[in-house]
C-alpha cells in the first residue's frame, strides 16, 4: 500500500474506494470526492500510482484474487477501470472489463463493503432506428450478447442483477453514461468523428447524446453521496441532429443502405481488416438517448451540453483519421469514404480478394 499527503477529517461519513483513479473519470471523481467533507476517505485504487493529492493509494491490479484485503476499511466502492479502445484485442478487453467487474464484486462482499458501483454503458439499450428518444431509464436491454463492447457491457449488467442474490447484503447500482467524450476517450463512436465525410444510414435518423467525463464524475459523485439507487443513466441534455452534428464537426455526410453498410463492415471484420464487428456501427447510426431522470431528480445538472461534449471529442481527436473504427493515415481514410457507396463495396470486395491470396 502506498500512502499520499492525506488531509485530516473529522467526517463520520463512508470511506469510498475508486478503481481506475490513476487516469480519466476516475482521476476526476476521486479528486472530487476528496475534497468532500461529508467522506471519511477516498482510496484509488489502479495498477499504478496517480497523481491525485488527498487520498489513499493502494496499487493493485482489481483482478487480482488479494484484492478484498485492500477494502477492509471501505464502505462504497466505484469501478471506472474499463477498457474502452476498438484496439484491444477483444478477448482480453472482455477478460478486463467483465473478470474486473466480477472481482470488485466477489472482493466486496467478502471486506462486507455495503455497496459497489458499476459502470458499464447506455450502449446496453441497443441502438436501433425504431428506439424511443429519450429511452427510459427502465427500458429493456436490447443490444446484442455478442463480441462487441456493448457485450461486455451486458454481461457486468447481468453480474450487477445477480450479485445481491449471490452476496445477500451487498447494494450493486449500475451506472450507464451515454457516448464519453473528453481527454483520453477512444471509442468506436469517437472514432466516426476521426473520418473525412460521416457515414449515414439510409431511412435512419440519427440522434446524438453525449457524456462528458467531467459530467460522469460529478453524476458518479452524487450517486455515492446521495445514494442514487439504479439504474442511473448519465448524459447531456436533449440531442443533436444530424444537422447540427455536421455544422459542428464541419464535415460532409455520404449515405449507405443499412443492408450494404453494415454487411461490408461485418466482412471487413471478419477478415481482419476492422477492430469493431457491424454492431458496434449501430451505435453511431441510430439513436440510443437517454433520459438521465434519476440524477435530474436528485438534483444533478451536466456542466456540458452536447454541442460543448462534441467538440470536445473533435479537439481530442484531431490530427487522427479512422475509417469503420480502423486508424489508418489521412490520405487512406479519404480515399475509403469519399466515394460513398460505390468504393465501400470495392474496398469490401478488395479486403476480399487479399485476405484470399493470403491464404493460397
């Protein structure tokens, strides 16, 4: 355990331990918890040490099986160490963000902590051209049990409905942010801003919702403190049309049939030639709004509304250029969109033919 410059508090109140405090929403949130009177103490906790000053660190990888002797003394705690970039392979990103998961949970009933907070995704209600905008917060989850990030996502949800049954006593509260914008976010919806020209489906309407990861941890901050009970969307207010989007981002729109766009991407994947399977292009195609109702009721009010959260996005992504979730170099990425249609079939029929002289 190592130990920072902690100030003295006279607070009764809950000792709250915050995973992934060494970078992103949980460096904010613990900094913003630490300057709580009403908390007796924060923990960070991560696999290296942060920087943020007034709490206690404790290095430790959150799937490691000693991880309930770190939480002796904690009351609540907040997993934000998820694995978010269409780069990881996969398997190991689904081994770190659902194993993790399963560990704060099995590591918290066993130091008798009194609740756990997960945060997984709005991506669990499915995107889909006939969602209801804004979702409810009780809405079914519709997205696909597959490979994707909404997968893993889904399957820390079903953890969360099970663990008070298996761990009586133990308070689980998911917490879903809509699409993250900010420093340090990579995502395949911040990647769709990474393209020369924005890829539109046929007959769809596009809504765009954002969450500013300022936004999530001052939303995270008042479900620990006011003990929000879940599920608790998180996002900006309202949502941008596709109008709006193109006037911000000052791009140009090329538009596919649903059956052509997400058929190529799915090929593309399956060769290799894509980090994201067709799914993951719901998501930047179709609405998935959400009504953050919970937190409107408790009193919490996003800094930033989602014209502010896309640029955000914009500044963080600027200089990259990615086509289907794939980085590739400037020249590439407009060669790949400019001609829409007519070059997403040849580029799909191309992949094709490499991958099969690969193979001969």
């Amino acid at each position: 355990m190592v130990t920072g410059q902690v100030r003295p508090r006279r607070s009764r109140g809950p000792v709250v331990a915050v995973t992934g405090a060494a970078s992103g929403a949980g460096r904010l949130l613990a900094a913003r918890l630490a300057e709580r009177e009403e908390i007796r103490k924060v923990v960070a906790v991560d696999a290296h040490r942060g920087d943020v000053p007034g709490v206690t660190w404790r290095v430790v990888d959150i799937r490691d099986p000693l991880l309930p002797g770190r939480l002796s003394d904690v009351d609540v705690i907040v997993n934000l160490d998820l694995e978010h970039s269409p780069d990881a392979d996969p398997r190991e990103r689904r081994t770190h963000n659902v194993r993790g998961a399963q560990t704060v949970v099995t590591a918290a009933a066993a130091a008798r902590v009194r609740r756990v907070v997960l945060v997984t995704s709005a991506m669990v209600y499915g995107a889909a051209p006939d969602n209801e905008v804004p979702l409810p917060e009780d809405a079914p989850l519709l997205a696909e049990a597959d490979a994707s990030i909404a997968g893993d996502f889904l399957e820390i949800e079903e953890l969360a409905a099970t663990a008070p049954a298996t761990h009586p006593g133990l308070d689980v509260t998911v917490v879903r942010p809509a699409a993250l914008a900010g420093p340090g976010v990579d995502t395949v919806v911040t990647r769709h801003f990474e393209a020369p020209r924005l890829l539109t489906v046929k007959g769809a309407e596009p809504a765009w919702q954002f969450c500013h990861i300022e936004d999530l941890a001052s939303a995270l901050e008042v479900v620990v403190t006011a003990e929000v009970p879940g599920p608790v969307a998180v996002g900006s207010e309202g949502r941008l049309g596709l109008d709006e989007v193109t006037e911000i981002t000052g791009k140009r729109t090329f538009e596919l049939p649903a059956a052509l766009t997400f058929g190529t991407a799915q090929r593309l994947h399956r060769l290799g030639m894509t980090p994201v399977p067709a799914t993951d292009l719901h998501y930047v195609a179709y609405p998935w709004v959400v009504d953050c109702a919970r937190l409107r009721a408790a009193g919490w009010k996003p800094l930033h509304d989602n014209a502010s959260a896309l640029r955000a996005v914009l500044e963080e992504s600027a200089g990259r250029h990615a086509v289907v979730g794939r980085r590739v170099g400037g020249k590439e990425a407009t060669v790949a969109t400019a001609a829409g249609a007519t070059v997403a079939a040849l580029g799909a029929a191309a992949a094709i033919r490499r991958a099969r002289k690969r193979r001969r």
